[in-house]
C-alpha cells in the first residue's frame, strides 16, 4: 500500500501533457531571460498552455465522452492513435505559429524535439507497438536540461540530479502499475532522448 502511495503519483506528476509546461519552466527559471523580455515571456507560457495542456485535455474530455479513451495513464494502442495524431497538430502549430524560434530558439529546440517524438510514436502506434509516454516526456526534459543548462553554463548539477531521480521513479510507477513492459520503457527513454540530441548537435 505504501509502494502504491510513493509510486503512482509520479505517473500524473510527469504526465506527458504537463511536460511542455515544465521544460518552459525550467528555461525561464534558470535563464533568466523574463527580466528582458518579459511580455514575451507571458506570451508564450499561454500559447504553451493553450497548445500543450488546454486543448490536449479539452479534446480528451470530448474522446472521453465520446468513449474513446478509458484512462487518463493507461491508454491502450488503439485509444493512442487519435490523442496522438491531435498532439502532433498542436505541436506543428506551436512550432509554426508561435515567435518561439525568433524570441527563445533553444527552447524552440526543445519542442522541434518533443514534435519528432511525437512523430515516432505515433509511427509506433501504426505498428502496434507501445512505447512509454512518461518516459518520453521526462526523458526529454531531462536531456533538453541538460543541454540548455550546459549552453548558458549555468550550474544545475542539483536540478539534474532530482530529475534523475524522477526518471527512476516514473519508470517505477509505469512497471507497478503494469501499464508497460522493461523493453516499452527502454524504448521509450529513446524516443525521448535521441531526438533532443539529434537537434542540438543538428543546429550547432
């Protein structure tokens, strides 16, 4: 009872939805840029919001409703396929019409990075594999960290560290909750990290 207790809030803490919302967070916090610029700063935590958490959620009221999707952690292949499809547009539309490249390019990276992953599960999906969302989300925010962080040269060994730890746990939650398999997990630690890499090292 006290495993269920420690374990299965990580799942709805580091749910994938609220990843976006964290990473913009964490950049600005660190940053420091909202001293500069801070309309812009405003601007773009609400068209984060809006993009990344409202509407993702509105839509998974309707799907809910519509008796599309049962849970809130623990879709089954099936009930992906349209979530993700709907993130993969929200996210292009994040990307495209938003001033993210032009005001907070690294941050713009972070999410050209969580759009090819969006990609490459929905890909999955079409394959009927299940990669661990909650490891992609928190394993992108872990590697974006850590290259932004190394990019101002700000010390954030601590914040590293708890996200480590974080990693642990969620992926602790997703195997007592049986809602993933090692091998889903590994994948997903994968499609989580290689594309945060992959634009980093692509744009330097």
């Amino acid at each position: 009872m006290k495993t269920k207790y420690l374990l299965v809030p990580f799942s709805f803490i580091f749910h994938p939805i609220f990843i976006s919302i964290y990473g913009a967070s964490l950049y600005f916090i660190f940053t420091e840029v909202f001293k500069n610029k801070l309309a812009e700063v405003y601007l773009t935590l609400l068209q984060i919001f809006i993009l990344t958490i409202l509407l993702p959620l509105s839509f998974y009221m309707l799907l809910r409703t519509l008796k599309k999707v049962k849970s809130f952690t623990e879709a089954t292949i099936e009930e992906r396929r349209v979530p993700i499809f709907i993130q993969l547009i929200l996210m292009y539309c994040l990307l495209k019409f938003t001033v993210l490249d032009v005001h907070f390019p690294e941050l713009y990276k972070f999410y050209l990075g969580g759009f090819i992953s969006a990609f490459l599960v929905f890909v999955s999906v079409i394959l009927r594999f299940k990669a661990s969302l909650h490891m992609i989300g928190i394993t992108s925010l872990f590697v974006f960290t850590v290259f932004f962080t190394k990019y101002f040269e700000i010390e954030a060994i601590n914040t590293l560290a708890y996200l480590i730890m974080c990693m642990g746990f969620v992926a602790s939650s997703r195997l007592y909750m049986k809602a993933h398999t090692p091998r889903e997990l590994v994948v997903g630690v994968l499609i989580g990290a290689l594309p945060q890499v992959f634009v980093w090292f692509y744009s330097m």
